[in-house]
C-alpha cells in the first residue's frame, strides 16, 4: 500500500511544508524522532504553573543544566525548563567534530525551535543574490506564514532594508535596558540611517496564538529556560495542530536512514527506535527536513554520495559587550529577556552583505560561566553585589553573510559502519574578523546614540556551527550538480524526492534564517503539489 506523502522531521521547515500539504488536502504523514520534555522538567514546568514561582524555578532549572556537558566555549547553552533533549542524540546520528567546530542537531519533537531565540524577519533581497529564486518566489509565502506563526513586530520599522513587514504590533513591552536603548538609539535614527544602520524593535515569534491560556507574552524573566505560558513559538505548537487534521500522522520514535525512488513511488528506509527493527514504507513523495547534518546524511547515503566532502556554510557569531546609561531595576525586574532591538547594518565600509546585530538586556545566564565555576549560590551573590554593573550591561551578538563567515566540511559514513552519522571540520575565514572590525568601528562612532560603550575588548568569536544557522550542503541551482539541487529541492537524478530545509540555502544570510527556511520549504511543498496536479496524483 502507498501512503500519499511522507514529511521527514518536526523542525520549522518540516511543519511548515507539512502544513501547506494538509492546507490542499494531501494525506500527510510525519516522520520523526521526537524525542520531549522529560519528567522532570515537565515537573518543573507544572509546579511553576501551579505556584508561580520564578526563583524556585530556576534554582531547579540549574540544578539540571549542572548536570550536562557545556554546549559552547563562547555562550551558554539554552535548554527547555532544565531539559537537554532538543540536543540529545543516539549512537547512529552522532557527528564526530575537533576544536575547531561547534554541530548540534536535533532529534527533539519541534527541532531546535525548542530553545531557539525567537527572531525572525524576512531576508534582504541584495543577500540571496546568488540564489536561483528571488524575493518575489518567497513572497507570497512569508505573507501565508502570518496565519500559523505569531509574530511582534512594530509595522514601518526599517523599510528601506525589507521589502514587506511581517506580523502586527507587538502586545508586550520591551525590558527596561531594552527600551531605553530602543529610545535612544530612534532619536538618533537619521544619522544612524546616513551610515546605513537601520534600527528597530527586534522582531520575535512571540503572540497568543499558541499560548496556554490565550493572552501571550505576560512577561516573567524566564524566556531563557522556555515559555511557562507557550508564548514563544515552537515548531511543535504547529505539529499539534497538524495532528488534530483529518489526514494528517505524526509517528515519533522513527529514524530514517534512506530512499529509493522505485515503481512510481519513494522506498523509505527507516529504523524503529524502540524495537531497533528496519523496515521500509513507500510513498508517492518524500519531503526531507531534519536538520542540515541528518538530512545530508540520509540523501547521501541514499545516492551514493559518501564519497564526497559537503560544505556546511554557516552565518558565523561574535559576542561583544555594550556598556550602557544605567536602566535602575533591570536586575530584579521579570522582563521579556529575548532580543530587545534589531541593528540591521548595510555599510560597503563593513561588508558588502547585510550584518545583524541584536541586542540583549540582563538575564541570568549572563552569570553562567561564574556559575559554571563557582556554583549557583555565588552567582546569585555576585548578582546581587554587582547589580549597578549588570543594569549597564547589554550583550550583543553578531551574524554574518556566510560568504563572510567560517565554514564547516561535513563527510558522511556509510550507515552500518558503527562510526556514528559523519564528521565535522572548520575552517576558519581571516574575512570574518575583518568585517567585525570596520562594524564596531562603524557602532563606536555612534557612541552617544547608544549612551555607552561597545566594549571591543570582551568580543568573542564563535566557532564554525555553533550560531546554528546554518546551510548549504545541497545548495539550490537553476542547473543542478551532481550535489546540488533543482529550485524544488530535488536532488540529482530525483523526482518525487525533495529536501526543503536550509541544506538547499545557496548561502546564509546573517539576519534570521528560520522565517526564511520556513517559506522556502513552504514554496517548495506549493510547487510540488503543482507538479502533482499535473501528473494527476492530486
């Protein structure tokens, strides 16, 4: 028996595909690890609901992230309510990687959407350039995106950069240091603008629609550590819509490993996690989108292409410190502690591509390298004492075109070798420093618009992978490669398979990439039904 069609993983590109599937009726099913909240974080999460609590909470919330390996040497790792099973593997998807490279995917029901930041926006058409689509192919589907994804953005805000505003006004206000910076930074817009910085309220996927109790974002300082309310968008708020459709399966605890287009319809080799047992499911058509590692890893070893070496491109990070005028309270306050303001920065003297930059207020997991050492007895101390410090301090983080950034080469192993998923290396890019060089002496010369200090002293560069967005494996051309894909996603030699995530990004734009990924795998899941039609298999 053929199923109609089959959607592999829970990540933003997956649910998005999947839901222009089911929008046209298609008989739909999903795919997945889906590894979730444990127990004990569950606990947490409905002990907090019941007494609301924030302190006890995330002393609790600690206790577990003491227990895990360090994620990154630069920044630390977010995990939900104290949870590590977005970043949890098994031994046959473990990526072996050196110092030089930083590779976390996710096996975890809503992928990394789980712990993910929240930012969105459109791309700025000047960086997709070298893509064989453009703004007006990806259009139509940020627009039909409004209807599943919440998100606050102020409607105006920096116009001359993206083409279309996405959203509606935002029903929470910003933290103090947020705020304060956002002021200060407006009343200096214009001669910001002459240097080609563009300012504006940091654009989140954070609404009511998913929310627990239906009123969104009621600020508690714990973004950070998840959504006590489900405020903040995940992939899985989606997939559990999906899954109340008619027509639409999610089967969890599935590793898939390969495919075969055979007899008219796609072979699906997959591995029952519980059991350990193979099997195979046919399809008439298969969409791919678990993570740029697992699904290289699948579509090379389904095409015979173990041999080669992929590039990972990778829109790379850089952490810097902004020392500014004193926001009195910020410390104790609970206040929404996700991005506070988007510097969208368009500057030849920087870069011939667009550099973001976001700004972050004080949340706890400032003091995590202290904690991380010390214990989290003396970081509550040290947050106490140093409160006049912390209420200067905002951290910024920095992203980069991938044309400008380090890269990743990703060799796949043979499944059944033992060996894990592949291998990881990084290589660094002497341009990428180059770029945040000519950016902070661009942001230095608006001193006062800031009212304070970008401390270049405390700039940290991430390595390769570890800003996690990331792409390119299987990259987009209007005449496809043997390791390339046609502007459907299909791979060579493919016809009704199609990979949708970011492993078909020709490059990484530095602004958010999940949004675009979104509608990208949207556009392609609406071309794909075309073909369909026409073949009459809809």
């Amino acid at each position: 028996m053929t199923e109609r069609v089959c959607v592999v993983g829970s990540g933003p590109a997956a649910v998005s595909c999947a839901h222009v599937l089911a929008e046209a009726r298609v008989p739909v099913t999903i795919l997945d690890v889906g590894f979730d909240l444990d127990q004990a974080s569950r606990g947490l999460l409905e002990q907090y609901r019941r007494d609301r609590d924030p302190d006890a909470l995330v002393d609790e919330i600690h206790r577990l992230r003491a227990g895990y390996e360090k994620l990154s040497a630069v920044q630390p790792g977010k995990y939900l309510f104290g949870s590590d099973h977005p970043y949890r593997t098994i031994p046959d998807t473990e990526v072996e990687s050196g110092d030089d490279a930083v590779i976390r995917s996710s096996l975890g029901k809503g992928g990394l959407t789980a712990v993910w930041g929240a930012t969105v926006c459109t791309v700025v058409p000047k960086d997709i350039g070298d893509w064989p689509i453009g703004f007006a192919d990806l259009e139509p589907h940020y627009r039909a995106l409004e209807k599943v994804v919440p998100v606050a953005s102020p409607h105006g805000e920096m116009r001359g950069l993206f083409p279309i505003d996405i959203g509606s006004s935002p029903g929470f206000p910003l933290g103090s240091q947020g705020q304060a910076l956002l002021s200060r930074l407006q009343r200096c817009r214009d001669a910001l603008a002459c240097d080609g910085i563009h300012v504006g309220r940091a654009k989140l996927a954070v609404g009511a629609k998913y929310s627990a109790d239906g009123t969104g974002c009621t600020p508690c300082g714990l973004c950070m550590h998840g959504c006590p309310n489900d405020a903040i968008f995940s992939a899985s708020h989606l997939l559990d819509a999906l899954r109340r459709r008619p027509g639409v399966e999610y089967r969890p605890g599935v590793l898939v490993e390969s495919f075969a287009e055979t007899g008219g319809a796609v072979e699906v080799g997959i591995k029952e996690l519980d059991t350990g047992n193979r099997t195979s499911l046919r399809f008439d058509r298969l969409f791919v989108a678990c993570g740029v590692v697992n699904t290289t890893a699948i579509v090379a070893r389904s095409l015979g292409m173990t041999d080669h070496e992929f590039t990972i491109r990778d829109s790379q990070k850089f952490i810097f410190p902004l020392l500014c005028r004193r926001a009195k309270g910020a410390v104790r306050a609970r206040d929404n502690t996700l991005a506070q303001v988007y510097l969208t920065v368009d500057n030849q003297e920087v870069s011939g591509h667009v550099v973001q930059v976001q700004y972050y207020g004080y949340n706890d997991l400032i003091l995590e390298p202290l904690r991380g050492r010390l214990g989290n007895g003396v970081a509550k101390l040290f947050a106490r004492l140093a409160v006049p410090l912390l209420e200067r301090l905002m951290i910024a983080f920095v992203y980069l075109h991938s044309n400008e950034s380090g890269t990743l080469s990703l060799t796949v192993h043979e499944s059944g070798e033992g060996r894990g998923m592949g291998e990881v290396r990084g290589h660094a890019n002497p341009r990428s420093h180059e770029v945040v060089r000519a950016l902070l002496r661009l942001l230095r010369r608006h001193r006062v618009a800031h009212g304070g200090r970008v401390l270049g002293l405390g700039l940290q560069a991430t390595k390769p992978g570890d800003s996690q967005h990331i792409g390119g494996t299987l990259p987009m051309s209007a005449a496809p490669g043997r390791h390339e894909t046609d502007v459907l996603g299909r791979p060579s030699g493919c016809e009704q398979v199609h990979v949708v995530d970011a492993s078909v990004f020709p490059s990484v734009p530095g602004t958010p990439i999940a949004y675009t990924a979104m509608a990208n795998a949207s556009r392609i899941a609406a071309g794909a039904l075309r073909v369909m039609r026409v073949s009459g298999d809809v």
